[in-house]
C-alpha cells in the first residue's frame, strides 16, 4: 500500500467534509483544507489528491503564493470543470424546468417545459425526466444523482406530496416513487437512493444557505413567491426545519388581511393570495395573459412600469402585507437574517425601505435593532437545491457513492 493510500485510510472519514468544503467554497487551497479539518497537511494532501482521482477535483500543481507571504505556498484547489452532475428539476404551476447541476451549485445546462400540469404527476414526471435525459445525452456528462423541487410540503422520507394546493394533483401523490420509477426507466444513473423530493422553498432555502444570500447565518428565514402561491423555509444551523410531518413553514397560510379574498386553505386574506403574482398582476388591474408564467408577467410589469400609479399602488399593497407576515415571522423564529425570493425580491428592489419599514414598525426584534433583509442572489435557486438533495450522498461519502455510479 502506497503512503498516500496509509494516509487517505486515516483521514477516510475527511473526504465527506473536505468535498463539502469545497462544494460551498470554503476551502480554496489545501493550507485552508487542512486547517478546516483539523488534520495534518500530509493527510490533506491525501484527500486531495483521492478527490482529484474520483474527478471531482482539481488540484493545482504549480501553486503561487501570495506577495509577502511566508513559508511554502499552498496547492489550490477548484471543482473539476468537466466533473460529474446531477439531474435537477422544478415543477411548477406554468410547467417545470429541468436541468444539470455540478458541484458548487452551478448550472451546466437547462431546458424549461411550459405546459399545463396534468393531474396524473406520472406524466409530468415522464416528460422531466425525458428533458434531462436529453441535456445528459447532448452534454455528454456523467449524472450521479437526481432531485426534484415541488410545489408543495413533502412528507420525509416518503417523498409524498402532502398538499399541492397549485396543482391538480391529488394530496399525498407519491412524488418520489413517481420520480424514481421515471429515471429508472430512461436509464438515468441515481445512485442506491434513487431521486429526491423536497419542497420548492425549502430547497432554495438550501441552496441560498450554501451558495448564495443565506452564507453564514444560523437561522435564516427565506419568503419567496413561486410561480403561484407563497412559501417559506427555515434553515436551523444549516438544516432545513422541516417540522413533524414536512408542513413546517407554509407562510403561506398567515392571514394578512382578515376581511380578503378566500383561500385554497379555506381561510380569508392569507398571504398566499394577498402577495403573489396573479395578486399582483390583479391588484394593478391587469389581466393574465397565457403567453407566459404569472411570474414572469409580474416581474415584468414591476419592473417596466412601475411609474404607473396602478402598479405603484398595486406594489404597495403587496409590500405591506409581506411585511406583516414577515413580521409575525420575525416575532416567532427570531432570525438573524432574512431573505425573498421570487416576486418578494422584485418589490424589495422596488422600494426596500417601505418593506423594512414594515417589518420594523411591526415586530418587537426589528424595534430593537433591525434584522437584515436581503435578495436572494441565485437563479433558478429551487433547482439547485433540488441539486443539493441529490449532492448530499456524495458529499456523505464520495467513494462509496462514486464507485457504484
């Protein structure tokens, strides 16, 4: 047995986390790896160099040290450019969007499907899973894992999706046996666990806390218009909170205006309905038109004609009932930072002091000194969380994962 095999079997145990530090970007030369793991830099090197063999990883022979710097200059380390990817997708109320995910949460490739969801999720799932297929086949890349993003709490670890209020599917349908079933079928490589199903915000949750806008924060709250509806997710020292039963989290159905418009939930005024897109969209007295996704129709009329008074207003109201709930929200979880997404980001962009304002005014924390809200900063966020579930095997143990794949 060579040494570097001695030292990659004593420090086996550090492949999982040295993957992961790289993954979120927190470990850009070996010096800083070996550091992170607390371990020697003979070790590190042997991590280093057995990531580099899985294709995971590059590491960088000629190393330069920074001006000034004493002793040896250090190895940097990068995420392979030609390294593996999974399949990720979206399901949305407009259609779905499919695509490929390397480490580091960046998109190789990505294909949208508009289409009317079917009340059957099999034939969606089918018609997923066919795009992806196609993008693996035209990029030519290795595919290690799959996830999916729903609108809709999901069930753990069932993958069953227990309320899709915005689709016409059945509550409980069984997402990820559906989705499982389809990859298996178009010869799509998933590992031993099969695909992953999670909420579409809670996954953008995710992938903003390790990629994006939520880096660094132990409680970050995440608000975000989908293409339909509100949702919220919660990440408790890096973990999604997902509750008992997978409903933490549906800001959603917070009542924001007790004498509003009916809910699917079969409350009044809920900020589902009260700070959405189609709210928007009839707020500023403008009809859905069926060229494109109520969110893209939002998005654009926010942004190219907010100087008329009926959007002005319209942004308004939107603005004021998010901040209620999110000040309720501020109340509850007390969060050291909070982050929107979707149309929620767009109205921030607008006029970020009204919201702040109103989260202020409204909760005891934000009296007391304030708590940050941000844009979240990465597109298409619930597809690369949806990334993140299928990641996460490789991340646990990437040569026992990548033998197999």
């Amino acid at each position: 047995m060579t040494q570097t095999r001695t030292r990659l079997e004593r420090g086996r145990t550090a492949l999982g986390p040295a993957l992961e530090l790289l993954h979120t970007g927190r470990a850009p030369t070996r010096a800083v790896l070996t550091a992170e793991l607390g371990v020697t830099r003979a070790t590190a090197g042997a991590v280093a160099a057995e990531l580099e063999a899985l294709g995971l990883i590059h590491v960088d022979s000629r190393p330069v040290g920074a001006g000034g710097a004493q002793g040896r200059p250090s190895h940097r380390l990068a995420l392979a450019p030609q390294g593996p990817v999974v399949l990720a997708a979206q399901v949305h109320a407009d259609g779905f969007r499919a695509a490929l995910v390397a480490l580091g949460g960046r998109i190789v490739a990505t294909a949208p499907g508009c289409m009317t969801v079917p009340a059957d999720p099999a034939g969606v799932l089918d018609e997923v899973v066919a795009v992806g297929a196609r993008l693996l086949r035209e990029t030519g890349r290795r595919c290690v894992g799959a996830g999916l993003a729903v609108p809709s709490a999901v069930a753990e670890p069932e993958g069953t999706a227990l309320n899709p209020l915005h689709l016409a599917w059945p509550a409980g349908a069984p997402v990820r046996e559906l989705f499982t079933r389809s990859l298996a079928a178009a010869g799509v490589a998933t590992g031993p666990s099969g695909g992953f199903t999670g909420n579409d915000v809670n996954l953008a949750a995710l992938a903003e806390h390790r990629h994006g806008a939520g880096r660094g924060a132990r409680h970050l709250l995440c608000v975000a218009t989908g293409h339909r509806g509100v949702g919220g997710a919660l990440i408790l020292d890096g973990r999604v909170h997902t509750g008992s039963s997978g409903l933490a989290l549906e800001v959603g159905h917070l009542t924001v205006n007790p004498d509003g418009a009916p809910c699917h939930c079969g409350s009044r005024g809920c900020l589902d309905i009260e700070a959405d897109p189609l709210a928007f969209l009839t707020a500023a007295g403008r009809a859905p038109g069926p060229e494109e996704s109520l969110l893209a129709q939002a998005r654009a009329l926010l942004r190219e004609e907010y100087a008329d008074p009926s959007v002005r207003a319209a942004a308004h109201r939107l603005t004021d009932r998010l901040g209620l709930g999110l000040a309720g929200l501020v109340n509850i979880l007390n969060p050291d930072r909070i982050i929107l997404g979707g149309l929620h980001r767009e109205l921030l962009a607008a006029d970020p002091e009204r919201l702040r304002a109103v989260v202020a005014e409204r909760s005891l924390w934000g009296r007391s000194g304030g708590v940050p809200v941000l844009p979240c900063t990465l597109e298409h966020n619930s597809l690369v969380g949806a990334a993140e579930l299928a990641w996460q095997p490789v991340l646990d143990d990437p040569l026992a994962i990548l033998a197999e794949a």
